[in-house]
C-alpha cells in the first residue's frame, strides 16, 4: 500500500510531471527555445521502448528529456542536466510517456474518443495561440509551431493523448475514502513502541598518501562527484541611453515647441482658496448667498440649511472648472478677494462661493528654464533614439539576420562572456564575485538553444537593453585529475578512512547477531566514538514531534527484533550501527481518535495509490516492453558521463 507515493517523493522532480494535463504542451507553448515537441521529420534512433503498437524512439525521448530539463530551469536556474537526470527527471520523462501511450490505448480499445472539436478547443485556449484581442489567432498558431518544428498533427496527437489521461486518471486521483478496516493496521502501527540502541563507528583519519594506479581508479570510480555544471558562452551587446547621449542635439525651435507643449507650467498663473457650498433648490441657495453677504461665514450659512461647506486651497482655473463648470469658474475668478459669488448654476446645483485668497504669479520665461527644458528634451531624444535601435534589431531579427550582422548594421560593441553557469558564475574563478548584469544575459542565454535567433533583453528601467546570442555550451563535465589532484587525494584518503569503519562496523553486527550486547560488541572491536545512546518510543511520539526523523532512529522502526544494522553516518562521518532490543505491538481496535487520523492521513494519498494500479493493470493489458540498454545508453549520454572538463 501507498508504494506509488514513496516512490514519486524519491524523486526530485518526479512530481512536475505526474498527472499534469496537458503539462508537455505547456511547456512547450511557455518556453522560447524550444526547438521540437515529438519526433523531428526524419529523426532515426533505437526503439526505446514499445507500447502495444506505438513505438518510442531516442530521439523522441532525448527532446521530451531536454524539454523537461527547460521547463525545470524556468524555476530553477542553477539544474543542469546532470543534476536533472540525478534527481530522477530521466525516469520521471519515460514513466509519463510511456503512460500517456498507455492510456491512450486503453481508452481508444474501451471505445472513448478525443473528437477534433474537443482538442481544437484545448488549442485555442493556450495562450501562445491567442492574439492582442485574447481570441485566437491562426497566424500565432502557424508561427509558433513552425517555430518548433511541430506539425498540427502531431500537436493534436499530444493534446488527446492527456485528454484520455485526465479521463482515465483524474477521478481516480482524486478518490480520498478509506474504509476503517484499512486504517486499522495502519494505526495500529503508530501505536507500536520501540526500545533500541545506536552507536557510531567513527571514520579516523590515518591512510597515508595513494599510488597513482589507486588514485587514478579512485577518480575513475567518483567522477560523479567533480563534475562541473554546464556552462555557456554568451555573445552580446549592451544598448544605453548614455551611449546616445552625445549624439543627440536640442535645437532652440524644439526648445521653443517644448516650451509651448508645457502650457501652464510655465504661463503666468492666477490661483483663488475658496469657501463654497451646493445647493439643489435655487430659493435657498438664494438665502444661503443672501447670509454669507451680510456678514455670516460661509460654514455657519450651510450648517443652519443642515449641509456642508467645503474649502479649496490655491486652485486654478481650469482644475476649478473641471470641478464644477466653466461658467462657474470663470465668475469665480472675475470676482476680488472677499467676494461672494452665486448662487451660480452647473450640472452639481447652485453654488455660492467665497474668495477668500488670491494668489498671482508671473511665470517663467523661456530664458528661465532653458536648462531644464534642454534636459528634458535631451532624455526624450536619447529614449526615442534607443526605442528606435531596438525597432531595427528586432526587424532584423525577424528578417533572420545573424548576430554579427546585427551588430554590424547598429556599429554596436560585441562582446562574449566566459564560459559561465545559468547563475553568472565561472567555476574557473571561483573567487569572483557574478556580474548582476551578466546574470540577466546569462538566464536567456540558457533559454536557448544552438542556431536560434539572438534575443532583445531588457537590463534596466531607464529603457538599456541587450542583444544577445548563444555562442557554444560546455556541457556538465568532470574536472581533469590533474586540476584537482589534491582535492582527489584526500577524498580518497577519507574513503580509505570510511572503508576501514565499515569493517568495524560489520564486526559489530556480527557480533550481536551472534547474541553478544551492542556495548560489548562495540568493545570487543576496539571502536572509540561517542556513547550509546538509548531509544524507547512509540511511533506516535515521534509523529507527535512534527519533525523530520534522523536516518538511525526511521531505520530502527523497519527492524526486527533483535537485529542490528549499518547505516551511513552524513558527511563521511563514519557508521551508525542500530539495534533492536524490544518490540511492544500497538493496537487501535476501539480507538476511534486514532483511526480517525489514520484515514484522514491515508485518504491524501490513497488516490495516487489507485491511479498507480489503475495505470499497471492497463500496463498488463496493453504491453510494455522497455529496451534496457538502450535507455541506459541515453540517460548516459545526457548525464555526460565519461566527459572531461574544459
């Protein structure tokens, strides 16, 4: 029960693409770079595996996997295909292929049907097909797939293929009943107590220097772990306003339209502070005005109607007018200070208004603000000069002009990265800090793939803004021993070290095994480490704790009785040996609390379960025949196994 579950959770990326509809074609329609979904025209390979009558070729499944490592980057920069394939996105690829293939099959021989007006509707709402009006656009479609190498056909195949998935899977995934009969053992389970010892072997450094025959096996054997991850050169060139700024010249008659544009910023200006209050029936507003001229504060007059006066503070003109209306305004600010206005009608009722503050200003002449203006205009040429480049590079770019022939036609300044990491990162300089803005160059530069167009990339808020183009990719490869001969040597002086501690180790576990007390054993094999320590808990106790098990005490609840095991201590630390001295069965036949907890727990991950047999029933019923050297050859080759380092 519940193995489908611990064995997705294995995998790192195992989850991105378990039970996703229409998750290839997602990514594939999200992603820029992405040079084909199925099978290239032409493409020859291996038959990987074969499903009743479908095949799967290499080649199919070497673009999925690169697809899939493209869609993982999109949220994590750093994964190269060596940590991908690491991880279990290998695995993860073929199982979802060769499922989907499955379930197609199935529900084809079980009579369902993905119509051409089903799969039209799924293609119409990805969003790389729809236009600028949300609706969408033959053009786009044509475009993106002929971007990709996709034909409709094999699109269509892809969206019925996950259509029969979601109708076979998804109401069983989301089952989430379990009967009491079910939890029972389970909650029995976490009622069991435990009483147990672990003890480290400790891994003492002592080997002395290794031959060049064992170092070089060594390194052989651990490849692996000096891999560097995969890097690229990145061509590109950067655009700023600056790089334009003494290119551009203000003459007086763009001062002079300027100047003019800024209409009242500049012109001499009049501003009133007024007192005012709206009136719907005209006869009392003519008593409100009649008040306010004998003497009576605008504020009194209103509260004495029941209503409120309201103050505006230095407006002018035209702000008052689009509060009110023009005549209004314009009688407002005809009147003198101190004067009463009104009633005065507008579109809002009768107003009377009191001018209590009058405020003039000259302006400021042309003469006055050249220099802020020049700048200003400056700004203005040096952003329409750079909107302008980037109009022609992407023309170009769509016309299919190459890099240098871009930079050629702009008289722009090529330049090239070393070869860096998604991150900006060189691994040859490990000390230098990353460049914030290669980092930028360096994320589209991963995006893309050999022989696609350069890109435009945004670098900053005052419009600058890149060309850039892949020039070559360093796959994930092993460091040269030569380069790190001494980091070898003591790597392999601590596994000499670990080596010598199993042995120990081993000696231990035989020797409880033969009924001898952990203590003793350990005193019998001349190990010196820490104390023993003592275990006696019930796995309830340990859920209770909401934390992470260490490895020891987790292994110590899978023994049996009377039994001792090795496990790895972490960071070469040596050897934990685990013993199990005492078992107490837990029993939960009566408590409800119990079972009622265990079904809410089995009820999150019961439908995977059932998807999982679902999905091998129609397995067996279908045929699935996998070519194991052949998938071994490919994960190989796009881990870059056997590959030394630049």
């Amino acid at each position: 029960m519940l193995k489908f579950f611990r064995q997705i959770i294995k995998s790192r990326f195992g989850v991105l693409f378990t039970l996703a509809a229409l998750a290839i074609i997602a990514i594939s329609f999200a992603l820029t770079d992405v040079n084909s979904l199925g099978q290239p025209s032409g493409a020859t390979g291996a038959t990987l595996v074969e499903v009743g009558g479908d095949e799967i070729a290499e080649p199919e499944l070497r673009q999925r996997t690169r697809l899939a490592l493209d869609a993982v980057r999109q949220e994590q920069q750093d994964v190269d295909m060596g940590a991908f394939m690491a991880g279990g996105g290998f695995e993860s690829v073929l199982a979802r292929v060769e499922n989907s293939l499955v379930l197609e099959q199935f529900a084809e021989r079980s009579g369902m049907v993905a119509s051409k007006a089903l799969v039209d509707g799924q293609i119409a709402s990805i969003p790389a097909f729809l236009g600028f009006d949300g609706k969408f656009s033959q053009q786009n479609f044509e475009r993106a797939l002929a971007s990709r190498q996709i034909t409709p056909e094999q699109l269509r195949a892809d969206i019925a293929r996950e259509t029969y998935a979601q109708w076979l899977i998804a109401p069983t995934v989301g089952a989430s009943q379990v009967a009491d009969q079910l939890a029972l053992p389970y909650a029995s389970l976490l009622l069991e107590k435990r009483k147990g010892q672990i003890a480290l072997v400790p891994a003492l450094p002592g080997a002395g220097a290794p031959s060049d025959e064992q170092l070089s096996a060594y390194y052989a054997d651990n490849r692996q772990r000096y891999m560097v991850p995969e890097r690229r050169v990145v061509r590109y060139a950067v655009v700023t306003p600056a790089a334009y700024a003494g290119r551009v010249q203000v003459s007086d008659a763009e001062l002079q339209a300027a100047y003019k544009a800024a209409g009242e910023e500049y012109a001499p200006s009049a501003t009133r502070t007024l007192e005012q209050v709206i009136v719907a029936d005209q006869a009392l507003a003519n008593r409100i005005a009649g008040q306010v001229r004998g003497g009576t504060a605008v504020a009194a007059a209103a509260r004495s109607a029941g209503l409120e006066a309201t103050t505006i503070t230095d407006t002018k003109q035209s702000d008052f007018a689009s509060q009110s209306a023009a005549d209004v305004s314009r009688a407002v600010f005809a009147a003198q200070q101190g004067a009463v206005v009104g009633p005065v009608r507008s579109p809002l009722g009768f107003h009377i208004i009191k001018v209590t503050g009058v405020s003039q200003s000259a302006g400021r002449p042309l003469s006055a603000v050249r220099d802020e203006l020049t700048a200003q205009v400056r700004q203005r040429k040096e952003a329409e000069a750079l909107v302008e480049v980037q109009e022609k590079l992407d023309n170009g770019i769509s016309d299919g002009a190459t890099f240098d022939e871009l930079i050629a036609d702009q008289k722009l300044k090529a330049e090239t990265t070393p070869a860096l990491t998604a991150q900006g990162l060189n691994p040859d300089a490990p000390a230098q800090q990353p460049d914030a803005r290669l980092a930028q160059l360096m994320k589209a530069g991963f995006a893309a793939q050999d022989g696609d167009a350069p890109q435009l990339v945004p670098l900053g808020e005052d419009g600058s803004f890149a060309v850039v183009a892949l020039g070559r990719v360093v796959p994930s490869a092993a460091r040269p021993l030569q380069s790190i001969r001494e980091t070898v040597i003591a790597d392999w002086q601590r596994q000499q070290a670990k080596l010598a501690a199993r042995k120990k180790a081993d000696a231990v576990v035989a020797n409880v095994g033969r009924g001898t007390a952990l203590a003793q054993a350990i005193q019998a094999a001349g190990v010196q480490g820490p104390p023993i320590q003592t275990i006696d808990v019930s796995r309830a106790e340990l859920a209770a704790r909401r934390i992470q098990l260490p490895p020891p005490v987790a292994l110590m609840f899978s023994m049996k009785k009377g039994t001792a095991k090795v496990l790895e201590a972490p960071n070469n630390g040596g050897w934990f040996i685990v013993s199990v001295t005492d078992i107490t069965p837990g029993d939960a036949k009566g408590k409800e609390n119990a079972i009622r907890s265990t079904r809410a727990g089995l009820g999150s991950v019961v439908g995977r379960e059932y998807a999982e047999q679902f999905t091998n029933a129609a397995k067996k019923l279908v045929g699935v025949e996998r070519n194991a050297a052949g998938l071994a050859r490919l994960k190989a080759d796009l881990a870059g196994q056997g590959v030394a380092a630049e």
